[in-house]
C-alpha cells in the first residue's frame, strides 16, 4: 500500500484511456484513486482538493496539452507530490 490516501491520476486525450483503465486496475488491486476526468468540465476544480500528503500522476502523450500541464502545476504549488 502507499502512504498517501490514494494517488490522483490524470491524463487527457490520447492517455486518458490508458489513465482510466490504470485508476480500474489500482481500485480492483484495493488502492482508492481519483479520476481527474474532465466530466462536466469540472478537471479545473478537480485538482483543488489535493494538498500535501497527496500524490498526482499526470501521463501525456502530447506537449501540445496545455490544460493538463495546467493542472499538473496547480497540484503541485497545493504541495502534492506530482509523478509525470
């Protein structure tokens, strides 16, 4: 198990698939994660509950993303721990 409560995870276009079926494995494996999904156009305020202590994997496949680089920062100035 990790010392945090359950990592964040986020990744859009391309690696959202990838994303999604890695936050489905970790859950089925008894890890608690949370999607950054974008639903609603929510992925904004999404990343505003992690704080330190927290952990964000963030997968790209792009440079040219520039919402998830965006979010990405964000965590990680709320002292999260951030895994690209």
């Amino acid at each position: 198990m990790v010392a945090a409560p359950g990592p964040h995870l986020i990744g859009s276009k391309r690696a959202f698939p990838a994303v999604s079926y890695l936050s489905l494995t970790l859950v089925q494996h008894g890890f608690r994660t949370v999607l950054i999904d974008n639903v609603g156009s929510s992925a904004a305020d999404q990343p505003r509950v992690l704080g330190p202590g927290d952990m964000l994997l963030s997968v790209s496949f792009s440079r040219c993303n520039s919402a998830k680089p965006d979010l990405t920062r964000m965590a990680r100035a709320r002292g999260a721990g951030v895994l690209c």
